[in-house]
C-alpha cells in the first residue's frame, strides 16, 4: 500500500517537472516573439539570433535539468538497491522466526511419556505428555506438601466443607481409629501399617464423592500466600529434577523463540507474538506458569512471558492451584520481582 502510494506520489512530481519546463519554455518565446513580433523571416541571419537566443537562454536551463534527471537516476537505484537490502533482511528475519517456530512445536511434539491403561501401555506426546506428567507427578507432590502444611490446620477444614461433604469429612475424623482397629484385625501381617493413617486426605481417597479434590482445594485457601508459593516451589523444583530431562530443551528453544521475537527489528513484534502465543495449548500455559514463577527461571525469560501476555488465559485452565492464581495474580506477579532481586 505504501510502494503504491509513493509510486503515485513520484509520477505527480515528474509530470510537475515537465508542466514546468514547458512553461518555461512557452514564458521564452512568448517573450521573444512579443518583442520581435514581425512575422516569420527569410533572413537567416534573424533565424541564426533567434537559435542563440533560445540556446542561450534555455540551454542552461535543460541542462541543470539533466543533470537533476541523472541525479535521480542514481537516487532511484540507490533506494532500490536499499530496498531490494531491506527485502532480503525482511525476508530473513521472518524465516528465521518461522524456523524457531517449527523447531519449537517440533520439540513440543517429541516430549513423549508412557502411561499404563488397564493392561496396556500407551504413548503420550506433546500436550497429552505435559498433562499426564503434571497431572501424575506434579500434582502428587504439591499434594503432599500441601497435607504437611496443613498439619497444624485440620481443625479449620471441617467449618470450609460444604454441607453436602461436612458429614463424611466429620464421619472419617470420628472413625480414623476404628479404621485402624479394623486394619489391625482385617490387613495380612505385615501390610498392617499400610492400612493405617491418622491423614484425614488419605482417608478421604476411601470416601471418594469430590471429598479428597475438595479438601485440598480448601487447604489451599487456608494456607498463607507464602505457604502456598513454599508447596509449588519445592514441588517444581522436585517435579523439574525427576521430570526435567522430558521438557527442559523445549523451555529452552521457547524462550530463545521469545527472545528473538523481542529483538525483531523489520516486523511488528506484537504480531508474531500472537501468532507463537496462539500455538500454545493449555498444557504449555500450566508449564510456562509453573516453571517461570518457580523454577529458577531468568527474569529475562519471565518478562518476556508476561510482556506478550502468555499467561493470559490461565485463569480458566484446569490445574490445582487455579484459584490461587486467580485470586493472588497481582501480588505473584510483584512477588516475584521482588524476590528475582533479592537472588
């Protein structure tokens, strides 16, 4: 659209050059022949002064004009070189955001983990993967330290429960004992301590009905900001060591995707940076969240993660600590830049 306006804007330059030489050109005879106003000569002595006239006269004028022509000339072809330049850089630019972007979904794709359905081993990749390891492995260690956090708490979580749970929950309390006895008499020797628990979760897994989701969910409430950010750091950082080797290359080629878009010099950043953002699946989204605010992340990886609004649509993807995030993402985002400077 520019090219084409430009173009336009040249043309009506040139045809204002020309309007204007034949103006001049008319403004001189019209001056000669206002003074010598005698009609058309034999003589060729007449004709020879009025050719040095009109040659004195416009001579230097149609050659400043050439030479402005060839000046231009030059200027054209030195813009269209610098174009052709400006092109080639374009186009570079945008295959090597191309490039990463394939290598980075690739990479996506590769992550691949085994998991067992019935009788059967199925493979899992790409976001199917994330959401099995995170799922299993991640979630099974936030929960056990949320059950250790929540030690001194239990009191609080019987007046939380909804009315339709409250019952159960009141009924595991009161017969956590008689479920020893029971396992103590009922459970094969040596399996007898297996059987027994003093953890209202653990006994809660029995009950099923929602009652061991909803009891962690309301730990979660009941815990302190800091407690919280204490269960999800050590559980990433656990979950990261055992699991790591899975999805550490592709953190890695996404932030030097993220990167390279924040450098791009040629093209409009927020555009390719919706363009990788809408690649992402919901998975990612819970990954990027989980690893750029409690891993050990770079603050460069984490703003540019924040900048070009990655994390936009977590609040309604499904992972444990959703109402957290929800109800505390201002004061993580602060949080978190203030602890990055204390490091």
């Amino acid at each position: 659209m520019s090219f084409k306006i430009e173009e336009h804007i040249t043309i009506k330059k040139l045809l204002l050059l020309l309007l204007g030489i034949f103006v001049f050109i008319a403004i001189v005879l019209t001056l000669y022949f206002c003074k010598f106003h005698e009609g058309l000569s034999t003589d060729q002595g007449i004709w020879g002064q009025f050719g040095d006239y009109v040659g004195g006269t416009l001579n230097p004028f149609l050659t400043m004009i050439t030479f402005m022509a060839i000046l231009l000339t030059i200027l054209l072809q030195k813009e269209e070189i610098q174009n052709d330049k400006l092109d080639k850089s374009k186009a570079t630019e945008l295959e090597k955001f191309y490039n990463l972007l394939n290598n980075n979904r690739d990479l996506f794709k590769s992550i691949v983990v085994n998991d067992i359905r019935g009788e059967s081993w199925f493979a899992l990749s790409g976001p199917e993967a994330i959401i099995n390891i995170i799922g299993h492995d991640m979630d099974s260690k936030l929960m056990s330290n949320i059950r250790l956090k929540m030690i001194p708490h239990y009191d609080r979580l019987a007046v939380s429960l909804s009315p339709a749970l409250k019952g159960k929950y009141l009924h595991i309390i009161g017969n956590i004992e008689d479920m020893n006895r029971r396992a103590d008499f009922l459970a094969p020797d040596g399996f007898k301590d297996f059987f027994k628990t003093t953890d209202p979760f653990e006994a809660a897994k029995y009950f099923g009905n929602g009652l061991e989701d909803e009891l962690y969910q309301i730990s979660i409430d009941i815990l302190s900001f800091n407690d919280n950010i204490d269960v999800i750091t050590d559980a990433f950082d656990r979950f990261y060591n055992d699991r790591g080797y899975l999805f550490g290359h592709y953190i890695r080629n996404h932030f030097y995707l993220m990167d390279f878009i924040n450098s791009m010099k040629l093209h409009d950043k927020e555009y390719y940076s919706r363009i990788a953002r809408s690649f992402l699946s919901s998975s990612e989204i819970i990954l990027l969240f989980y690893n750029n605010f409690f891993h050990k992340s770079t603050l460069a990886y984490r703003n540019l993660v924040l900048d070009y609004f990655l994390l936009d649509d977590l609040d309604i993807q499904p992972f444990m600590h959703r109402s957290f995030y929800v109800k505390h993402k201002a004061k993580l985002l602060e949080y978190f830049k203030v602890e990055y400077k204390k490091r």
